[in-house]
C-alpha cells in the first residue's frame, strides 16, 4: 500500500496553520490595531501629572506671608519588603512592634473594597505592588533622623510633598487653609485627584484657581510592578508644571499681627482699609487661630475638632460674616443722607429732649457737627423721621413707606445692606430693611417711623459686617466715594483687579462730608467729645464712637447683655492713610472706653510704625473682655 | 557501501539558509528584549543575550560534530541512545525542582533540560523500527510498539511535570499516521462489537490522527474564541459573539482547503475534494455547537476548572499582576503583538514585551515572539510565519526526497516536532492556543532548546547529505 498521497494532509496542515496564523495576525495587527494600541497604552504608558507647589503670598511690603515648606512621606511597597525587621523598624520611628502591624493593616483596609466580578468576591483594592504612604507629613527634622537607617529596611524610601507653612501665624480668618478635595470636587473639575489639596476658607478658596498655577504632564513607560521604566518616546508630549505667580496682598502683616495681639482675650473684629485705594491692611477676627494648625493631614485631624468644637468660634470670620448693629456710628449716616435730602441743614439744631429716646447729658447740639461730636440720640431720632416722613403722602403709613425705601437706596450706596465685592469668600451682606423688610414682618401698613424708630441710631433691624463699617470710614475718609475693599494688589505684578479699579459713589454729595467729618474729629478731639482715648500725639484722627445694646433671648426672657464697644475712625484728617472699624464684643462700658483706643493703637501703629501710648497698650492687651470662655 | 568523497556531499543550502536566519533573527530579538546599557556588548556572559551566543556557538560546534560522524552510527546505536535519553529523564527527577518541575539537569544558568533530547532519542528509535524489514504497516502490534516508543519518555515526562513537552511529543502521531500505521484495528475491534455491523475498514480508523487533531483543536478554539465576543466601535451595541466568528472562520478555512485541495490533486479528485470539504465543514460546525452547549450546560466550577487550563482567566493568587488577573498572560503578549502595527514599533521599542517593563512575562522564552512582533509589526511577523512555513515545507520535501525509510521518517520528526512547537508558540502568542510554554525553535532563550534544534535539523541535515549512498 502505498501511503504517499498522506503527505499532502500533513502540508495542507502546514498551510493552514500558516495561513491561519497569517490572517489572524493582519487581524490583529492591521484590521484591529486600535483596540491593541489603546490597550498598550493603558498598560505601559502613565499620564503623570505634576502639581507644582501653590502660589507664595506676600504683603504690601513684599514679607513672605504663605510660603511652601517641603515635607516627606514615608512610603511603603509591601512586596519588596523582606526580612522586614518590625521591631527595629518600630524602634526607629518611636512605635511599638503592634503599632507597625497595625499601621500596615489600617492601610489595606483604608484602601477599600470592591466586587472584584472574575473572583465574583469582595476583595480590596490595596495591592502589594503598589506604595503607599506608611506615615504621612514628615518634617525634615523627623526625616533625617529615619532616612539614614532606611537602607536596612527593603521597600521603605522617602517621598517629597510640599504643603504650606505660614511664617507670622496671624491671619488666619484671611488666608484660609488647605484640605483634601471631596468626591463632588473631583467630579466638577478634572484638576482635582484624590488627595489633591484644594483651598478651603478665606483667600486660598477665593483664589483657587490662581493658586494651584498649572500642572505638568509627563508621559512614561511603566512596568507591571508601576515602576517607571523611561519617558515616553523621549518626553515629546510632555509639559512642565507651572508655579502659581507670586500674590501680593495689600495686607500689612506687622499691623495684622500687632492687631490680633491687641484682641487677645476678646471677641471682636478690626478691619484697616487703606482709604485711597480700597485695600484691606489688616482684617483681625478675634479670637482666631495660627494658620499653621491646619496644615497637612494629620494637623487636620488633630486640630480642626478642636477649633470647630471651640464654644469661641475661632474659625468663625467675624469681620466679614458676624453682622451687628452698627448703634452711633450709623448717626454719621444719617446726617448726610438728612442733608442730601435736604431734610435738615448744616446748621440745623433739635432739642435733646429725651422723650422719646434716652440720652447722655450734653447741650443741645445746634448743628450736624455738634451733634455728631455729642452723638446725640433725640437729634438723630429727629432726623431720621425727617428722612422717612417727608410728608409726600397724607397718611403717615404710606409716607414711611416710600421714605425708607428712599433711606435705604441711600445706605446700599453705602455698602451696606448688600454684599460687598470683596475677594474672599464667607461675606455677608448685613440688612437694611426697607419697605418689603417691615411688610413682611409687621404687614403692610401696619408701621411708620415711630415703630421702626430704633433704626435711627443704628440699633434694631439694622445690621452690618464690620468690614462693611471700616468701608463706611473709608467713604468718610475720601469724603463720599470708596473703591470696594480688596485684599489681593496684586498677581505677577498686574492688578488689582479692574473691578476694584472702579470708584464707587455714593448717593451724597461731596460737599456735605465735611460737616461730619468736623464732628468726628471733635468727636475725639474736643473736650465733651465721645472718643477722647482715640487721640493720638501728633495726628488729628476722625472718629465715631458707638455703644451697641444687645439683648439676647434666654429661656423665653430678653436678657440685656454688656454692650458691644465699637468704633469707627480715619487719620490723618487731611490725606488719610487709615480707615478703620473696630468692634469689641459685649465688652460693657462704651465705644470710647475699648474699641476707640484699641483703633487709635492701631492707627498710630500703622502711621509712625510704632507706640508710644505703653500705658493704653498695657491697658488693652491686658484686658480680658467679652465673657471669655 | 559507497562513501561521497565530499564530506558536505549535496548539503541541502536552503535548509541551513534558514536556520541561521532564525537564529540571528532570535538572537538580535533576546539582545533587544533584555538590552542593559552597562553591558552592551553582545558577548557579554552577565546578560542572557551574551548567555544565548555562547548557546549557539556550542550548537553550531554540536551541529558540526553530528556532521563529522557517519550517519549509519545514529542509525545503528538507536536503542543506547534512546535508552541513555529515558535514564537522563530519569535520574533529572531527582533533581531539586526549579519553578516547580524536576527538567533541570546540572547547575544554574547552565543546566540542561533531558526532555528536550529526548525528543531526538525517540526521533531516532522511531525511525529505526518503523524502517525495520519486518515491521508491517497494518499490524495493531506495529502501533501499539510505536506507542510505546513514544509514551514511554512521555510518562517519565510528565512526572516532572513538563505538560509543554508531553504535548509536543503527539507529533510522532503525526510521523505514525505518514507512514501507514492505522488505527483501524483498534477501532474496527470496539465498532464490531454492535451486533449486526461488520466493517471491513473506516476511515476514522485510518485517519484517526488528523481527526483527532482537528477534533481537539477545534475544541480548544471554540472555548477561547467563543467566550469573547467581536465588539464594533463604530456601531455600539453591535457585537459579533465568539461562535459567530467560529462560524465564519470555519466556512473560510472549508472554501481555503477545498480551493487548495482542487489545486494540489487531479481533476477526478476534485469532486471528492468537495465533498470533503462540504463534509468536514458541516462536521466541524456541528462538533463547535455541541462543545458550545456542553460547556454551557456545565456547572460554574467546572466550567472555572477549564478556563483556568486553558488560561482563559488566570488564578489571581500569588500572580503579583495588576489588573483584572483575567487572562493574563495571553492578553498581554497579544497586546504586545497588536500594538506593534502594521510595521512595527521599532528595533528596541517594545514597551509591552521587554523584560524590564515586564508586562509580557516569560517574554524571552515561551513568548519572545510577542517582543519580535511589537518591533517588527504585521511585515515582520508574517516574514516569521512565512519561514517558518517554508522551513517546514522544505524538511517535507526533504523527507519526500530520501530512498531510504529510517532517513524519511526522521525527516518527518524533525518536520512534526518544528510544527507543533511553532505552531503552539506562536498560536498562544495570537491568542488562539492555550498557554503551553514550549520555546519558539532556534528563536527563544535557552540552552536546551538550541541545542536539541541545531543537533535535530544538523542530523537531517547529515542524513540528507549521504542519501544517495544508502540503498534502501
């Protein structure tokens, strides 16, 4: 038998396996290319991204206010350990053997976990491959203490971070903090990557994205165990990172400092706004916290409960958030909007009679600037009623009416009663109330002047941030225009920004100030002035005092508490530097006896760059107000 | 006997042609995979490629040996060297074991594998007995002690347990079924046990080799193929399931084989050709939908049990592999070998198969031609299959051009065994065969290997050369 022809089987096997092997490899390597060069990119080509560290800030006179301190994490690769030593290694960083155990099983269980559908079993997501940080945040002190022994510990190695480090430790409520970016952030913007830092509070969230500056991308070859193997095609795609530019602030660190130092002990604000150009020099929120708590990680953990726990509120940005009544600063208001309206003149006068508001004993004023100087209530009383009654209608209830609405035009043009521009976030608009306040409240037409008269002294509805007040003596300052009050001056040398470029009118003519503003230099000035502890040697400061009854609602009573103190001001009186508002929470007595020399410290320390006032310094930092807890 | 003057005789040039391109081929592949800029040069010994040239140096050496001795010598000392392979095989299982198997003989780097010369020991035996003057093709005695000749390394084999070489040693099937021997006794004997039938032959008896090899290949491409359906981009919600394109590449292969078969046999055959074709199409359908409905039928852990062998999904433990450890090791040397393209990523471009990123594992050995075809790309890699084709070709015409019996069946061997270790190595390259980890012939790292391929094809080679001297 010959069998010759079963060579032919055997090459038809040949050929088709290599005809097989032929058009499955056009197939994969011509028809589905795609599918296999997307696949390979995933598996061997890493987008890195490269976060440069945020934006270095400084104040007006170019100090380093935030900056950047490089920090390390102790990073660990469970499977390149071997003959890991937990004793020894414990022993070099101050733990226990049990601690180090179970530092390493916290991290595979933080990891989480997920439905894994091949095993069709829930496994976590920690790999052994994988590094992950073993202790966090270190600081090169602590580094260089472990990093020489890490040789002897296989799969232990340093990482460099960066986090921020705030040099002078005040200002807090205006820098903000950094934390770790939620899910909902990372949803919203592709910047952000788990563990990301991202601006939580004050300037830091406001600026955000002239902070983070711009990230870098590096295109590299990866190994199955993720280690970087080289760049990818000699790093053509990849970008550098870009540091945010130097922010400079219009803040003056010294006198933000100096503030906080005087408000130790005491809830209550200062806010400083340099008049000519709308800038914030310090914005003191009492009592506050060092910004440098709330670095990193585990300061966070350790530090935000306790502040937020805090019956104190140190987190709380009272300046731009708190809303108080305003109480005498607010007459300076009504007097000008009395004479634009034309509703009373310069030289006006009304008896102090005291019949309807209580007063202090002082001769009747017999002008606007007297009764500035004495703060006089029944003149104000007298006329705000003029403001909001004019007698445009018959009826007393429909002439309030439309007099309030005119009255409160008038304050928002102010600043007050709406939100000011300002760039950080937390501000609050305080209230003017007008018309629809009171119908709302009381019903429509069921109120005049008569029941809404507390607003003529700036108690009652009225209420206002304190950063709106310090706007207030700025506006008093340049004499009825004030640019919105900003803290950024500038950004890599441009700025600020052109909307607070835009000078802001109000609805009062320039040529009433004067009036007042004579009043609020007697006002500190003149003997049977309210602010005679405002005074400063060599500098003729403008002030206005104000004492802010409050009440508060206890088990269904009206409690009186001790008066807030505060105090609005500028200096010099010609070519001002320096408005400012201070208000010292429910520290008794009046405006004059805390707020106005806690301001005039303030004022003095800014113009000659010193004090010489020790004995009103002692007296000030010494004091322990506002029912301290 | 009549000896050539000429110690090279008519030494077949093309043969030897693509040897030494296969080898320069995986040489310049293992210097790419594992490059080390400290050690750059070629012949350095810290590095596999420098390991790998001194590898065919020593083959080239052995090669040149094997040529220097009369080839009637193999002939004549079959039995001792076929008896001296089983006690190499058997003394290497007590050996320490390395990555889980006793195939290791000697120390480290340089240690040898016996079960790749073991190959050559039962080329050799099986060749002489098939060409004994008193052995009849027909005979059920003749297959049972060709059986054996071939289960015996087999067994000692798969003690160690290498299941890559047992699987390579059913290629002698191969060699059996060329030369005649039948199975057609065996199955004639179970066939007539029903009462009332009375076959005189079958052809699944006579044939019963290839069907086998289609019937199991078969099995195994509709597992793989048929669990991942064919996705289209372009129209989502569109997918082409893995039986479907079975379907269609079966009626490709049936209109390629039947169009081959008209052209290679004579016009009265090819009506038969047909029939073949339409028969074996119809059949191979059937058998892809009944292992498509018992493998679904099967209950969940089995089902487990076989995808695990067949590397469909990889057991997760103690792998170290990121990812889904579905698959693993396939997906990635297929993501190496698509990724390549049309022409290729370059010379020492491979990101995917390279032995410092380490994707591909194994990237040097059971899959250097993942690397061979990221660099090269569908040119490259159909310019390996080609050689390795026309290589094979030309061993069968080699074979088909020998007077004497011994020297054919030899030929046959070398043929079968190149086969199925191209043929495995580079179809679980491609994701059409299961992970079997045999080397790529002449290509991939190893000693071994290199050895046993460069004495197998120098040995054809010497027989070839002296065929005119011997009378059949």
């Amino acid at each position: 038998m010959n069998f010759d022809t079963r060579k032919y089987v055997i090459i038809s096997f040949f050929i088709i396996t290599g005809l097989m092997y032929g058009i499955k490899l056009f197939y994969m390597q011509v028809v589905d290319v795609d599918t296999w060069k997307l696949e390979a990119q995933r598996i061997a080509e890493k987008r890195r991204e490269i976060t440069p560290p945020r934006a270095v800030v400084f104040d007006r006179n170019g100090n380093k206010v935030v900056e950047n301190k490089t920090y390390y994490n102790l990073m660990m690769v469970e499977e390149e350990m071997i003959d890991f030593d937990t004793l020894a290694f414990g022993k070099l960083l101050g733990m226990t053997k049990n601690e180090v155990l179970d530092r390493i099983e916290a991290i595979k269980e933080g990891e989480g976990k997920y439905y894994n559908p091949h095993t069709k079993k829930k496994q976590t997501n920690y790999q052994r491959i994988r590094p992950y940080a073993f202790l966090k945040e270190l600081t090169a002190d602590e580094m260089s203490k472990i990093a020489p022994h890490l040789d002897r510990f296989h799969g232990f190695y340093e990482e460099v971070t960066s986090m921020r480090n705030y040099p002078y430790s005040s200002g807090a409520n205006i820098l903000g903090y950094l934390s770790e970016v939620n899910q909902r952030e990372i949803d919203n913007d592709k910047f952000y990557k788990p563990a990301y830092k991202i601006g939580r509070a004050g300037i830091e969230r406001f600026y955000e994205k002239e902070f983070r500056g711009k990230k870098g991308v590096k295109y590299i070859i990866t190994s199955a165990r993720q280690n970087t193997v080289g760049s990818f095609e000699d790093g053509k795609y990849d970008t550098t990172a870009v540091q945010a530019k130097g922010i400079v602030l219009g803040l003056d660190i010294d006198l933000q400092a100096y503030g906080e130092e005087l408000m130790k002990n005491k809830k209550g604000c200062i806010v400083a706004i340099e008049p000519s150009t709308g800038e914030i020099l310090a914005m003191v929120s009492a009592p506050s916290y060092d910004p440098n708590l709330l670095v990193g990680r585990k300061n966070i953990n350790k530090y935000y409960p306790k502040l937020v726990g805090d019956l104190n509120k140190p987190l709380f940005p009272r300046p731009l958030a708190s809303e108080y009544m305003p109480g005498s600063t607010f007459k300076l208001l009504q007097a000008l909007i009395g004479m634009q309206e034309e509703v009373i003149y310069p030289n006006s006068g009304f008896p102090c009679n005291k019949s309807v508001v209580g007063c202090h004993n002082h001769a009747s004023a017999t002008s606007v600037t007297e009764a500035v100087k004495h703060s006089c209530n029944p003149y104000f009383y007298a006329v705000t009623r003029r403001i909001i009654q004019q007698g445009k209608k018959k009826s007393s209830f429909e002439d309030s009416h439309i007099g309030l609405n005119i009255w409160a035009k008038y304050m928002h043009s102010f600043g007050l009663g709406v939100k000011l521009k300002t760039d950080i976030t937390g501000l609050r608009a305080g209230n003017i109330p007008d018309s629809k306040y009171y119908d709302h409240w009381r019903g429509k037409g069921q109120w005049k002047f008569s029941a809404i008269r507390s607003i003529s002294i700036g108690q009652g509805e009225v209420q206002l941030t304190p950063l709106q007040l310090a706007n207030v003596a700025a506006i008093m300052a340049n004499r009825g225009w004030y640019y919105t009050p900003h803290f950024v001056k500038s950004i890599d040398g441009k700025g600020p920004h052109p909307e607070y470029l835009v000078k802001n009118r109000t609805m009062v003519d320039t040529k009433y100030f004067p009036y007042v503003v004579e009043g609020m230099r007697r006002c500190v000035h003149e003997p049977g002035g309210t602010a005679p502890m405002a005074r400063i040697p060599d500098v003729v400061t403008c002030g206005k005092t104000g004492t802010v009854e409050n009440f508060k609602l206890v088990n269904g009573r009206l409690i009186k508490k001790p008066n807030h103190s505060v105090f609005i001001a500028f200096a010099p009186m010609d070519n001002p530097k320096i408005a400012i508002a201070v208000f010292i929470e429910n520290s008794g007595g009046g405006g004059g006896t805390w707020a106005a020399p806690t301001a005039s410290l303030v004022i003095e320390r800014y113009l000659k760059g010193e004090v010489k006032s020790k004995a009103k310094e002692k007296r000030i930092m010494d004091a322990k107000l506002s029912l301290w807890k | 006997m009549r000896k050539n003057d000429s110690i090279t005789g008519s030494f077949d040039w093309i043969l030897f042609g693509l040897y030494l391109v296969l080898v320069v081929f995986g040489v310049s592949t293992i210097y790419s995979v594992a490059y080390n800029p400290e050690n750059p040069s070629i012949f350095s010994f810290d590095e596999i490629y420098g390991r790998q040239m001194m590898w065919v140096g020593i083959s080239l050496f052995l090669g040149l040996l094997v040529f220097l001795i009369d080839s009637d010598i193999y002939r004549k000392f079959s039995i001792p060297i076929y008896l001296f392979c089983l006690a190499l095989l058997i003394i290497v299982l007590f050996m320490p074991p390395i990555n889980g198997a006793r195939a290791w003989l000697g120390i480290g780097p340089f240690g040898i594998q016996p079960g790749e010369f073991a190959k050559i020991g039962t080329a050799i035996l099986l060749a002489n007995y098939l060409s004994s003057f008193n052995v009849k093709q027909q005979n059920g005695r003749t297959v049972l002690v060709s059986l054996a000749i071939i289960a015996i390394p087999m067994l000692l084999i798969i003690l160690q347990p290498d299941a890559g070489t047992v699987v390579v040693f059913t290629a002698f099937f191969f060699v059996m079924y060329r030369e005649g021997l039948t199975f057609d006794p065996i199955v004639l004997k179970i066939v007539n046990i029903i009462p009332g039938v009375r076959f005189k032959s079958t052809w699944l008896g006579t044939h019963f080799i290839p069907i086998l090899f289609v019937v199991v290949f078969l099995l195994v491409i509709t597992l793989i193929v048929g669990h991942t359906p064919l996705l289209f981009d372009a129209y989502p919600g569109h997918e082409f399931s893995g039986y479907w394109r079975m379907f269609a590449a079966l009626l490709t292969t049936a209109i390629i084989g039947y169009l081959l078969m008209r052209w290679l046999f004579s016009k009265r055959d090819a009506r038969r050709a047909f029939i073949v074709a339409i028969l074996g199409f119809s059949m191979s359908v059937l058998l892809t939908a009944t292992v498509h409905s018992t493998f679904k039928s099967l209950p969940s852990h089995q089902k487990t049990r076989i995808e695990l062998w067949l590397g469909i999904y990889e057991a997760e433990e103690g792998t170290g592999n990121v990812g889904d450890g579905a698959d693993y090791n396939r997906r990635r040397a297929m993501t190496a070998v698509g990724s390549g393209g049309f022409t290729g990523k370059g010379y020492r471009e491979a990101n995917i198969a390279n032995t410092k990123t380490n994707h591909v594992p194994e990237c040097e050995t059971d899959f250097i031609f993942s690397p061979w075809a990221e660099e090269r790309g569908f040119i490259g890699s159909l310019v390996l299959v080609v050689i390795y084709s026309i290589m094979l070709l030309r061993i069968v015409a080699i074979a088909e051009r020998q007077r004497s019996k011994y020297n054919r069946v030899y030929a046959y061997c070398v043929a079968m065994i190149l086969f199925y270790h191209f043929a495995i190595n580079i179809g679980m390259n491609i994701g059409l065969v299961p992970i079997i980890g045999i080397p790529l012939p002449l290509f991939s790292y190893g000693g071994s290997s290199m050895m046993s391929f460069s004495i197998m094809i120098f040995l054809l080679l010497k027989l070839d050369s002296q065929r005119k001297d011997v009378l059949n």
